[in-house]
C-alpha cells in the first residue's frame, strides 16, 4: 500500500455509505470512481477502504463486508469486473 499521507480521504457521511451499501441510494458516479481509484490505485483492501470514505466507525468486523460491498457495487456501475482492479481484500 501506498504511504498514508498520499491517500486521499473523503467525507461521505456514514448514513448515505450505509443507504448506498443495502442499495435504498444509487451509487454515484464520483463514488464509484473514488472507490476504484482507492481500492486499484492505491491497494486499499475491504477492511481499510471505508475509513477512507467516512468518518464513521469503520473498525468493526463489518467493515469488510462493507468494503467490498462498495467495490462490487462501484464496479457494477462502471461497468468492470472488481476482479480486474487487483488482489486486495
């Protein structure tokens, strides 16, 4: 992974991230393309990619799951294959 202080964060509040994650909020395509260039460009793995995207507690076990929920989803929108971003998770 690439240093820290060269990772961009954002500030998504936790709610939309969670209405986005069960799918009741379409995914964006600025989020989208922040969660690929986060999770390809930068190796940021299932667990460490929410702590990127909010402020929200993001160290719980579910963060995986949450991470890579959004990667799936950022890619169904842009229309790739998730697997092709690189081995992270």
């Amino acid at each position: 992974m690439s240093n820290r202080q060269q990772i961009p964060l954002y500030r998504y509040p936790t709610s939309y991230l969670n209405e986005v994650i069960v799918c009741s909020q379409p995914i964006t395509p600025e989020l989208a393309e922040i969660i690929r260039t986060l999770h390809k460009e930068y190796g940021l793995d299932y667990d460490t990619l929410p702590s990127y995207l909010c402020d929200g507690d993001t160290t719980g076990p579910e963060s995986f799951g949450a991470g890579k929920v959004l990667v799936e989803l950022a890619a169904f929108h842009l229309h790739e294959d998730y697997r092709s971003w690189g081995r992270a998770g």
